[in-house]
C-alpha cells in the first residue's frame, strides 16, 4: 500500500472519508441538515486544508473553528469523526504521510473539543481506527 504522495491522493482521501461522513447515521445529518454543507464548495476546500498541512502548499485560507462552533456537536461526534478519517486513512494508505494525516486530525479534533469546551479522554485511543476504551486507573 502506498503513502499520501500527491493532490490525487488527498482527493482519494477527502471524497472517500467524506462519502463515508454523508452515509453515517450520526455525522450526516448534522453536516447535511444541520450545517446545510454545500458538497461542491466543501469538498475543493477540503482539499486545499489538507494539501496545506501534509505538502504545505499554503493554498488554504479560512478559519475553520468558527464555523464549528455553532453546531451542536458532542464528544460522540469527534469519536465518529476520528473514527471514520482514521479507517478511511488506513484502507487507503499507509506510510509517513499517512500517520501524519492522523496526527493532524487528531490535533485537530483535539483543539475544536477544548474550545468548546468538551473533555474526552478517548480521543486519542482513537488513532488506530478502535473504539473508546474505559480509563484504566492506575496505581
């Protein structure tokens, strides 16, 4: 399997995490309902966020986060959204840029959850594409 090389493969990765966004029973309705998501424009732009952080072509502008902050996203939406890209990123691809990808959106998610201010401890159990797990205490 290959690594996330050029800006075909971030549209490999864009079109199919974001099919799987649309067909999943908690993510699509706020992104299509909600969010009202205008696919044509999203998805160009999509592209242009990630080929700036894994090529860092500089060809994205904008500040996601505001956008965000208005829905009525919880944790469970992150894990979904965590969950998918990490699977999508995996069946693709593998390699350095692919962990980076994973890297990025967990940062990513990570961020938008404390500006919102939504504590979830699971995130990063996430990365490898597994479901949250309880916290283990330790002595």
């Amino acid at each position: 399997m290959q690594d996330i090389a050029t800006e075909q493969d971030i549209k490999k990765l864009v079109d199919t995490f974001y099919q799987k966004v649309n067909e999943d029973s908690l993510l699509g309705p706020i992104f299509n309902n909600v969010a009202k998501v205008n696919w044509s424009e999203h998805l160009p732009t999509m592209y242009s966020f990630w080929s700036t952080l894994l090529f860092r072509t500089m060809t994205f502008r904008g500040q996601p986060l505001p956008k965000h902050m208005v829905l009525p996203i919880e944790k469970e939406h992150f894990e979904r959204w965590i969950s998918l890209f990490c699977q999508t990123v995996d069946e693709l691809f593998s390699g350095a840029k692919a962990k980076e990808a994973k890297s990025y959106a967990l940062s990513i998610a990570d961020t938008f959850q404390t500006r919102l201010g939504i504590f979830n401890p699971f995130l990063y159990r996430q990365s490898s594409g597994g479901k949250p797990e309880s916290v283990q205490e330790t002595a």
